[in-house]
C-alpha cells in the first residue's frame, strides 16, 4: 500500500534525496537561464548535455514548496524552456508533485495536473493522452489521491524515468499546439478521465496492494502494445484506450480485442483485470480478451486455470536494461515485439 508523505520532515528528506540522486547521475552543465513565462530565473542545471533531460531546482519558502524545473537541454540557446515542474509542498501545502512510501522505499508521484497557460492543457486532457495507471496513495486520514508513478528515489534509473515522463509531457504539449486534440472523439475521452477522477475523489480506500516494481513502466508497456496491434497491418482497424481498460481494437465500429495491463501480480491486481476484461467484453460476441504482465512471474494455479477457463489470453512485457519495453508471448515465451523501434507482423495473439 503506497502511503503519502506529507509531513515536513518526510517532504524535505525526499526532496533532499531527489537532489542527491539527480546530482549523483546528471552532471553539472553550470548556471543556465530557465523561462517560465513571463518571468526566467538563474539556475545550476545538470543534465548529460544537449538533448537530455535538465533538472534545476530551489526551495521557495514563502509558497511553501520546492521548485523542481525540467526540460529537455537546448545547449545554444541562452534560455530553457520548462516543460514540466514537478513541485512538492510542505507544511501541509499541496502540489501537482507527491512522494509516497511503500515500506523504506519512496517514489516521486504527480497528478498529471499539467501547466502551461494554453487552452487545451489540463489534468483530463493530458491523462487521455498518456493514458497512466493511476495509483491510489493513503494519506493519514485513510483517503485516496490519485497519481501517476514517475520514479523511485535511490534507484540508478531515475534520472531516464523522469527524463521519459518529461519527454511524454513535451509530446502532450505540442499535440495541444498543433491543434492535433481538438477532435470530438479526443474530447470525449477527456471528459471520462474527468468523470473517472470525480468517482474516486475523496474516497476511503480500505485494504489495497501494488507491485510497485514496474508501476512507472504501464505507460510505456500501454504504447509498445498499441503499436504492436496498430502495425500488424489490418485494415480498418481503430486502436483506442478509455479511463478503464487499456487498449480496445475495433473494426467498422464493432469491439474485437481488449487488452488490460497490470505492472504486478498481486491477487487484487489480478481479479480486477479478470473484472476488467469481463465486464467491457459482456454482452459482445467472439471479443478477444487479454491480459498483459510482467515477464519472468509466474501465476496462482488456481489464477491461471481461471483465466484459460474464461478464455482469457495472456501476454508478457519485458523491460529491457536502456528501459525498452518488449511485448512477449506468454506461452511461446518469446518476443513478439520489440518497443520503439522494431514490431515484427505477428500472426496470433496467443
């Protein structure tokens, strides 16, 4: 059960340990002006150079928050655009930007409530576009807030973990810019993220476990499967994603696939996919239903039999050590695709 951090020693030792972390993996570029608009302010930037994730940061007292600027580094330009701020507060004040806890690991969360000042950027709209596994974080009083997994602290990854949420939020931005979620459809998906919040807001969670291991990996496991599916050639086919299931082929407006990926395979994770996959395929002859999970774990006997009772295929996903995510048969046990750059046609799903 993830558990937030909210007190002011918890927040300034997590923040402390963001700054050691990220000094520790990105070096020094010197002092670099970083513009939020109207206004820039000076700051040490580190990062491993032109092209790469930037990270500057200070404390900001009289808000009660730290300040944490990212972006991607521009080397010959004289100021840094900031793409995303991921703040915390402390003394009880509340920011887009959390630490949660699970046992003495701690992890960096935001509510995918994103800035920016231009029509079209807001919590609902960037949730459609990335489509995350929101995890749910207790605080004190035993109430759900909701947030996307960014990184664990003290881990060798986090610098290119934050550097991909970053790059995600960038690509969210210009879509904006570009004018390429003014459809309707993208719109209406917006505002089930928005009744999607509205439902869980303020919520008593009761008992509730993850596996937290992979959790900041589901929007990338969600991309490499839609384009696994989209470039297998069909036609007609319309690949889309909803607040409550991953991935949903159609053709000519009729449902044909659904998929669910879940990061862990804790008994709860589980029957909620199984939930999942049962209640978006009810009542809709010959949909092909399946899960996706981590490669390398095996399954509660009584899970697997359950899932091939109920005609439910499997997949895996591998996460690979430049954080490429690879989409495996779980029966055949090899790869069927292979993340960003390479997806070979692939003939079956299971």
């Amino acid at each position: 059960m993830l558990r937030l951090i909210d007190n002011d020693k918890g927040v300034r030792a997590a923040q402390q340990q963001l700054e050691e972390d990220l000094g520790n993996q990105l070096p020094s570029q010197g002092k670099r002006w970083l513009t939020f608009r109207p206004t820039s302010t000076e700051l040490n930037v580190l990062s491993h150079g032109d092209g790469r994730l930037y990270f500057g940061s200070r404390a900001l007292p009289d808000e009660q928050k730290f300040w944490n600027a990212f972006g991607i580094l521009e080397a010959s330009r004289p100021k840094q655009e900031i793409i995303v701020e991921i703040n915390f507060g402390f003394a009880g004040a509340r920011t887009a930007g959390f630490f949660a806890r699970d046992g003495e690991r701690r992890f960096l969360l935001h509510s995918g409530r994103i800035g920016g000042g231009r029509k079209g950027v807001s919590q609902a709209a960037f949730l459609a576009w990335l489509k995350p596994e929101l995890v749910a974080v207790e605080d004190d009083s035993g109430l759900a807030m909701h947030g996307i997994v960014v990184a664990e602290l003290d881990s060798d990854r986090l610098s290119d973990r934050i550097e991909s949420f970053v790059r995600t939020v960038s690509s969210f931005k210009k879509a904006v810019a570009d004018g390429r979620l003014d459809d309707p459809s993208y719109q209406k998906e917006a505002d089930q993220w928005r009744d999607y919040l509205k439902e869980f807001s303020g919520r008593k969670l009761g008992s509730a476990s993850y596996d937290v291991d992979y959790i900041s990996y589901h929007g990338d496991v969600v991309d490499a499967l839609r384009r696994w599916r989209e470039e297998r050639g069909e036609d007609r086919l319309t690949v889309t994603n909803s607040p409550k299931i991953d991935l949903l082929v159609h053709k000519d407006g009729r449902l044909l696939e659904i998929y669910e990926v879940k990061t862990g395979i804790a008994r709860q994770t589980l029957y909620t996919a199984i939930g999942q996959l049962a209640v978006h395929a009810a009542g809709r002859d010959r949909v092909v239903r399946s899960i996706v999970l981590p490669e390398g774990q095996d399954l509660p006997e009584d899970i697997d039999q359950a899932l091939r009772k109920l005609s439910i295929g499997k997949l895996a996903f591998r996460v690979e050590k430049d954080d490429a995510v690879s989409i495996v048969d779980f029966a055949k046990k090899n790869s069927v695709a292979t993340t960003m750059n390479e997806h070979p046609d692939v003939e079956g799903l299971t």
